[in-house]
C-alpha cells in the first residue's frame, strides 16, 4: 500500500496555510514537508504532530492506496 497526502495540502489550501507555516506550527523539519510531497514513509510521530497542529485526524490527511503490484499479485 502507498501512502497519499493529497488530502493534507488540499487542507492547507483550505485554511490558507503556507509549507513553511505548517512546519513552523507542528515543529517538523523542511524535510519532513518535502517527503509528504513526494509520498515516502513519514513517521507516526510526524504524522501526529501535523495532526496536533492542524487540529485533525490523520484520515483527514493522508489516505492508503492499493499498489498496482498487489493488485496483480491478488488475482
């Protein structure tokens, strides 16, 4: 399964919150920013911390995706 944060930066257009403020706000690194935009592994205290200062759930951020590999290896 693939990792999604679509639903994150959709949520920062939403509430008119910059990359920079974002991390600033939930104390995370630039580099944590980054990697959510290029979906890699994020850890779950990053995960929370987002969630903490954004006030949200971490449903209301990221999302799970089916890899097409396991999809294929299913049928």
């Amino acid at each position: 399964m693939a990792v999604k944060y679509d639903k994150l930066f959709h949520l920062l257009i939403d509430r008119k919150i910059t990359n920079v403020q974002l991390a600033q706000k939930a104390d995370v690194s630039a580099n944590i920013i980054t990697r959510l935009k290029r979906d890699p592994y994020i850890s779950m205290e990053s995960i929370e911390r987002l969630c903490v200062a954004l006030n949200c759930r971490v449903d209301d951020i990221l999302e799970f995706i089916s890899n097409e590999n396991e999809e294929v290896n299913k049928q």
